[in-house]
C-alpha cells in the first residue's frame, strides 16, 4: 500500500495569493498529498482563501490577543497546574506573543503553540493514525522546482532543509515519520509540564531562538541523530497586503513579491536550476549524509 501524506500549514494562510499556484503544483501534486490548515482566525479571516478551501483537514481557533491565553487552555487540557509562564524569566524571543512582565519580541511563542495544537489535532481526529508522513510548514513558502520524491527521503530519519539553522535547527519545514511527528510538534507539553525542568536547562543563555529551543527538544527526545537535509527549493515570500512581526523583505519586481530572507532565497534560485525532475533530485539524494 502505498504511503499517505499530508501536508500541514500552520499559523497563518497568509501570502496565498503569491504562493498558492507554486505550492498546489510543486507539493501537493508533486507527491499526492492531503492538505491540512492548522490556523488562527479572526472575524475578518477569508474562508474562501484556496488554502483553507482545498484542505481535507481544517483546524481553526479564534486568534487571541495574548497567545498566554491559548497556552493556559493548552494547559487546561493537558492537566497541567505548573507556574509555566515563569519561563518568560530566559530572554531572548522564543516566547514572542505572549503577554506580561518580561514580554519577549516577535512571534515565535505562537509557532510553538500552533504546532502542538495541530498535534492536539491530529491525535483527536484520527489523522495521526490515517497518514504516514507529515510535512509540517508555512503557507508563505513560495516553491521553484518539484518537491523531492518521497521514496528519496527515507522515512526512518526527519528531513529538513539544508539552511536557516541559527544555530539550532530549522523551524519552517519538516518531514517527519508518524514515529516522529509527536517529538517534532509537542515542545509545548514541556513547557507547560515541566517548567522547573525546562527553565534549568534553558536559564544559563540568553539567546534563545525557536531554532534552538527544536534542536534542544529532539535532542531530549533522543532523535537529532537521525536529523537528514535536502536543498532548499522554496523561500518565504510576502505579498504586498501581508504584514510581518520579523522582516518585511525587499521586493523583487519578477517575482512581483517581497522575499523575506535573501539567503533562503539565493539557495532557493540555486536549487531551481538543478532539480527540474525527480532523476535530478536522486542524483542528490542518493548520497544524503547526516549533517547534524
């Protein structure tokens, strides 16, 4: 029987109007895959956006103001009475969008929060066990070539792309195993069980990114090892309505988009002109070697 796939947005289903034709013909068709969008949504949310109105999987809360809000509900349902948002006390910006003393920038605390309600949801629906690999993303990844099969990137390891680190891991896309996906998604269930433990861990650096805080999860869990990477053949664009809570990008006229990261987008002009086909891709991938 052959794999199932799905696909997860999470966050936000912003810079659909750039992005959607890209993603719709170098992911989804590329390797057959189910769509799921995991988002926040506010009364001015577009239902009709092709996103949300193309997923087979739709899990949606109301966007809250303070993101310590849906953490507190978070810990509601998780059973857990722990002072969490003592937390707050390790600086740096891996907590962004949460409110109160010791407030960090950015929004980096809500990527945390989206992945593990799209674990939340992926357990009470069935998904979990209805699919075998998960790609977890954004939806402001605008793609330049076809995805790489599949069958190239064995599921025994968690693939991401080759870049982006900051010295931990790439947070904006993830290939993970069903083994893996719960290890990949639930850093919120350590923050909110065992703050204690966590603050020890984390209390002795000041510079705390999301990159960091993965690396440091899956490395407690175990599986960085087994962390494998593929070039990246994507980059995250803004359309010119979009805001954003990091960088607002410079515009590129062909394109007619903001490209956020230029880094991300010189690897990603790179990979266009040498993966044009799934033989291209094997040439690569053949020889994946670890890189962690």
């Amino acid at each position: 029987m052959a794999e199932r796939t799905l696909v997860c947005i999470i966050n936000q289903t912003r810079a659909h109007e750039v992005t959607w034709p890209s993603f719709k013909r170098f992911v989804l068709d590329e390797i057959g895959a189910d769509l799921a969008v995991c988002v926040g949504v506010g009364p001015d949310y577009d239902h009709t956006n092709p996103f949300f109105a193309n997923a087979q999987h739709r899990w949606t809360i109301e966007e809250p103001e303070d993101y310590g809000d849906v953490y507190d509900m978070a810990a509601r349902i998780l059973g857990s009475t722990a002072d969490w948002r003592r937390l707050m006390e390790v600086p740096s910006q891996w907590l962004g969008g949460i409110k109160g003393p010791h407030a960090h920038p950015a929004s980096a605390g809500i990527g945390t929060f989206y992945r593990w309600f799209l674990l939340h949801n992926l357990r009470k629906s069935g998904a979990l066990d209805a699919y075998d690999r998960f790609i977890v993303t954004r939806s402001d990844y605008y793609y330049v070539c076809p995805h790489p099969p599949l069958s190239l990137l064995d599921s025994r390891y968690f693939w991401v792309p080759d870049g982006e680190d900051y010295h931990g891991i790439v947070d904006r896309y993830g290939l993970f195993s069903r083994a893996d996906v719960e290890a990949g998604l639930n850093f919120l269930e350590y923050i909110l069980r065992e703050p204690d433990d966590l603050y020890r861990r984390m209390s002795w650096y000041r510079n705390w990114n999301p990159e960091r805080c993965l690396r440091m999860h899956l490395e407690r869990f175990g599986v960085a090892h087994r962390l494998r990477r593929f070039p990246f053949f994507m980059f995250a664009a803004r359309g010119a309505s979009d805001t954003s809570t990091w960088t607002m990008g410079e515009y590129d006229a062909a394109l007619s988009c903001y490209v956020k990261y230029p880094a991300e987008h010189e690897r990603a002009m790179r990979a266009q002109g040498r993966f044009r086909s799934a033989q291209d891709w094997e040439t690569v991938l053949s020889g994946a070697v670890r890189t962690d």
